[in-house]
C-alpha cells in the first residue's frame, strides 16, 4: 500500500486493540494539544479582527464629527 497514510484513529484502534494503552493515551493527548492550539489560534485571529474593525469604526466617527 504505497502512498497512503493510515488515519490517527485506527492508529489509536490498533493501540487499544493490542493493549498499548500508554501509547494510546499519548496520542490522545497530542490530538487534543494540536486541537487546542488550533482553536487558539483561531480565536486569537478573530480578536485581532475584531479589534481592527473597533479601531476602523472609531476612527471613521472621529472623522465625521471633525469634518
């Protein structure tokens, strides 16, 4: 089977399936730290876009009521 990636699930199947439990967890764990970042970073990003539209909207009133 050359060319194809096996899936973490079956993966993490076969882990429980020959009682690599150890192992198992720890790839559990590196899926939910690598979802978290993601999510994180996610987040982060659409705070700094919220900011910057805040910024805009202030600016663009600060401009009305001078003008």
């Amino acid at each position: 089977m050359a060319g194809s990636e096996s899936s973490p699930a079956s993966l993490l199947q076969l882990y429980v399936d020959y009682g690599r439990y150890a192992e198992a967890t720890n790839l559990l764990l590196e899926y939910f730290d690598s979802v978290a970042s993601v999510v994180s970073s996610r987040i982060f990003h659409l705070m700094s876009l919220l900011a910057y539209e805040s910024c805009l909207q202030n600016l663009f009133r600060t401009c009305i009521t001078s003008c």
